[in-house]
C-alpha cells in the first residue's frame, strides 16, 4: 500500500528516502523521470536491497536501461492525451491483467489537430 502513493509514509521511510536523494544529490546521480515520484519505485527498490545506496542506484539504472530496449515507446506525442484522463490503467482484474479505462465522453469533446 505504501508504494502507490495513498497511504503516508512513516518517519523511517521519509528518512531513508531522503538519505538516498541526498546520497544521488552528493554523487551527482540523476534519476531517469519517473523514479522519484508519487508511485514511490525508488523506495520499493531502496526497501527490496535492504536501504543499501549504491545497489539501489544500480538497479534504478539497470531497469531503466531494460525499460528502453523493452518498452521503445515513445511518450512524448501521447503525453497530453495520457494526462488529460482520456485513457489510463486502473487496477487489475481477477487473473491479474491490467484493466484499461477509454473515456469515450472526452475523445469526442478533444479537438482535432
């Protein structure tokens, strides 16, 4: 729960997570966008290798270089269609697939470019 942004982080983990920003601030690391946001992957991963700097910071870069080569979708010409509402993910069904919402309403009411 803590990882989806609903719920409010305890102390420790507001510690730990800024450690680490001023750990990259120090190191001159750059998170690719997109890490260090409301979906909170940076403390996901930070938790999973046990609060240890430098393996989380490789394992951020790791997945994002594998995002590249998976995933060569390029964001930015649907950028303002994603953030006007007119598709996005909401939760999973059952058997764990991931369910897309299409507002329909807002497709027919966009203007043509």
């Amino acid at each position: 729960m803590i990882f989806g942004g609903d719920t409010e982080l305890r102390d420790q983990e507001e510690e730990k997570l800024e450690a680490f920003r001023d750990y990259c601030k120090t190191n001159g690391i750059t998170l690719p966008e997109g890490y260090d946001d409301e979906n909170r992957f940076v403390l996901r991963v930070l938790q999973g290798k046990k609060w240890n700097h430098e393996v989380t910071k490789n394992e951020i870069m790791s997945h994002f270089e594998w995002k590249k080569a998976a995933y060569p979708l390029k964001y930015d010409p649907i950028k303002n269609i994603l953030a006007s509402g007119v598709i996005y993910g909401y939760k999973r069904d059952i058997k764990f697939r991931p369910v897309v919402i299409v507002n329909c309403q807002k497709i027919l009411q966009m203007e043509v470019s």
